[in-house]
C-alpha cells in the first residue's frame, strides 16, 4: 500500500475538511415511564494532571476537556427545552466535575492563582449559559437577553485573564473574539433547538465542538515555554490532535443519534445527518493515507459499525431482545473487520488485536449509555459516556502511532522533530 501524502499535508486535508472551520477567531478548525434510577453518577473525570506530564499530554487534557465543556454546555440547554429537570441536573453534575478538572489543569500548568481566577470566571459563564438555556427554553426573551449580555460581557473578561494568565502570548483581543465566536454559537443552538430547528441545532453542535476543542491547543501552548509549545506545532502532533478531536466527536454524535431515537423522527435525522458528516471527514482524513479506493473501504467498514449501533438502539427503544442479541453479535464482527483493516492500514498484523479490544470497548460504551438512558437511568448513562469520551483519545494516540512509524520515510528529514509544517491554529 503506497503512502500517498506527508503527514503535513494529511494535517492540511483534515482540517480543510472539518465542518466547523471558519476565520472568525477561532481560526484552528476554522454532537411507558420508568421510575427514575437512584444510581450514583461518579463522573468519569480523568486522572489528575500531574506536574510532569508532557507537552502532548498538557495539550490532549485541555482539548478534550474544552471540547467536552461544548458537548455538555449544548445538552443541558436540551435537557431544559425537553423539560427533562432529571437529565439537567446530572449534565449539570458533569459540567461541575469538568470545570473541576480544567480548573486543576490549569493549577498545574498555569499557577494556583490564575486557576483560582479561571474558577471564578468559568463558573459564572456556565451558569449564565443554564440561564440563557432555561429563558430559551422557556420562550422568555428578556431574561435571555439578560444572560446573553452578561455572557459577551464575561468574553472580555476571559480575554483579560488568558492575556495576562499567558503573559501576552495570547491578545486579549484575539481570545475575546474567540469567546464571543463560543457564545453565540452556544446560544444560537439553544434557540435552534428549542425552535425545533434540530438541522441547524446539530450543525452548531459540530462547529462549537471543534471550535472549542482548539481553544484547548491555546491554553496550552500558552502555558508551556516556547520551544515545547512549538513542538506542539508539529505535523504529528497536528495529526494527533485532529484524530482525538474526531473520534471524539463520533462517539458524542452516535449519543445524540441514539438519545434521538426515543425523540422521534425529525431529531434523529438531524443528529444522522451529521453522524454522516463526520464519517466522511474521518474517511477524506484517510485517503491522504491509504489513496480514495482503500478509503471507500474504510467508509464501508465504518459505515456497518454506524449502523450496528444504531440496530442495537432501535431494538432498544422496540424492547425487542431477540433483535439486540442479533445487534450485538454484528457489532462484534464489525469491530473485528474495522481492526482488520486499520492493521492492514498501518502494516501490522499485531495491531489486531488491540485495536478489536478498542473498537470492542468503544461499542460497549455506547450500548450500556443506550441502555441506561432507555432505563432512564440517566446518571449511569452519562457516566460511561463521559468514560466513553475520554477513551477516544488513547484510540487516537495508537492510530496515529503507528501511522508515524508507516510514514516515517515519506516525511522530510527530521520529520516530527522538525516542528515544522504544522497547519494548526489556535483558538484563544
């Protein structure tokens, strides 16, 4: 199999792809009743950050986590347009366990003092979004011009703080626009979706996702020294980043996919069409790898897995066993097909078997979040969401791993060590 680009150009065509590139400042990458379950929502934060960890971690715990801020900020104001007091309160668990974790994260990376300023400035602009949620949901547009003021009001503070948290590196300027850019995406989708405009709804999940997913690239090359950050900048790491980014936002869409189900039509299309969208940007992603004939294969494999879990969903909200037993043993077959050839991709037979026990993993996440949720037992089925989420990121790192080692004579002398060719920006 021939290798049909470097890795700076695969970076290029990815980021080319992604839905939610634009150049407004976020320039990088310019988701019969039951009794309610008693079950204890644990909050599947990450490990703390140590303060040894390295660059490449630094980067990986602030995307995912900004990135999963986004996901969560968009399904509390769904949880209060579907009047769903049950669902808000365990998002609103998540979102505190998450700003928990950014918070340390920036204690270690930053200093103690600005994650105490960070703290007091994310709290008010997540409960300023639960009340532009609430107001939305609501119909109430004078309290939500209220929280919206309040919001871009907070988007100067924030630029304030990350300019002088980062000692200039980052404008003021610039990160306010990248907030104000947060803002009002976050606040159009609360409308869309409480207008029942679920097609507009879900493409600005998308955008807000990946734009706030490369704010995390920001905070941290602003907190590393400058050599480290520039490292960062590296075609390998670009690669790394946006294979994290993507697969994370597969696993986040399958949720609002297999949530809609139980919704009706009009929202599972919505959430489908752009389930869709990220297969095709995960496949053009591949054809710079392995050429447009190998890729079809990909889309193919990827396209069963997709169905499987949606089958296995169907048959949940059906209550019909026999078909999620069928369900379920497919997905099996489709996880060993899609292992098979990511190992064909990378030229190693030996990467089978641990990346079947991923994809393996991946399906069982998504099919207990299906379950619990069906149950309404919405603690349990945020909690291996989150635990979901958070393993996309190790299923990037082995892919790309091995995709370096495949492409290693086709990159320039010095290749990743260069720190050159990188073609992503940052969002403040």
């Amino acid at each position: 199999m021939r290798v049909r680009v470097g890795l700076t150009g695969l970076v290029t065509v990815i980021l080319a792809a992604v839905v939610g590139c634009t150049s407004n400042g976020d320039g990088a990458r310019p988701a019969a009743a039951v009794a309610t379950s008693t079950t204890i929502h644990q909050h599947a934060a990450p490990a703390a950050l140590g303060p040894d960890a390295s660059p490449r971690e630094v980067r990986a715990r602030f995307e995912q986590l900004l990135g999963q801020h986004a996901l969560l900020a968009v399904r509390l104001t769904r949880s209060q347009a579907a009047r769903s007091p049950d669902l808000e309160q365990v998002v609103q668990g998540s979102l505190a366990a998450n700003a928990g974790a950014l918070e340390q994260v920036v204690g270690v990376t930053y200093d103690p003092a600005q994650a105490e300023k960070f703290k007091q400035l994310w709290a008010g602009y997540t409960d300023q979004l639960a009340a532009y949620g609430k107001a939305a949901a609501a119909g109430d547009s004078e309290a939500a011009q209220d929280a919206r003021t309040s919001l871009l009001d907070g988007c100067k503070d924030w630029g304030a703080w990350l300019a002088g948290a980062s000692g200039g590196r980052v404008p003021a300027a610039t990160a306010t626009r990248s907030a104000t850019a947060r803002v009002e995406r976050l606040t159009a989708q609360a409308d869309a979706y409480a207008d029942r405009d679920y097609a507009k709804a879900y493409k600005l999940e998308r955008e807000v996702y990946e734009g706030t997913y490369g704010t995390g690239t920001t905070l941290a090359g602003a907190s590393l020294p400058a050599r480290q950050a520039a490292a960062l900048a590296s075609a390998p790491e670009n690669l790394r980043s946006a294979f994290a980014m993507l697969l994370g936002e597969h696993m986040e869409l399958i949720v609002d996919a297999q949530r809609a189900t139980f919704a009706g039509s009009p929202e599972f299309k919505a959430a489908a069409a752009q389930v869709n969208a990220n297969t095709a940007t995960l496949t053009k992603a591949l054809s710079g790898i392995v050429g447009p004939d190998k890729a079809k294969e990909f889309q193919s494999a990827w396209a069963n897995h997709v169905e499987g879990l949606m089958a296995y969903t169907a048959a949940v909200a059906g209550n019909d066993q026999a078909a999620k037993m069928v369900a379920k043993e497919n997905l099996d077959g489709f996880a060993e097909r899609l292992a098979l050839f990511f190992s064909d991709v990378v030229r190693n037979v030996l990467a089978t078997d641990p990346l079947t026990e991923a994809i393996t993993a991946h399906d069982e996440h998504l099919i207990d979040q299906v379950d619990a949720y069906a149950a309404k037992d919405y603690a349990g089925a945020q909690q291996v969401q989150d635990e979901g989420y958070q393993q996309m990121v190790g299923v990037a790192n082995v892919l790309v791993d091995a995709i370096e080692k495949v492409m290693a004579k086709s990159m320039p002398a010095g290749g990743s060590k260069t720190g050159g060719g990188g073609t992503a920006h940052p969002h403040p």
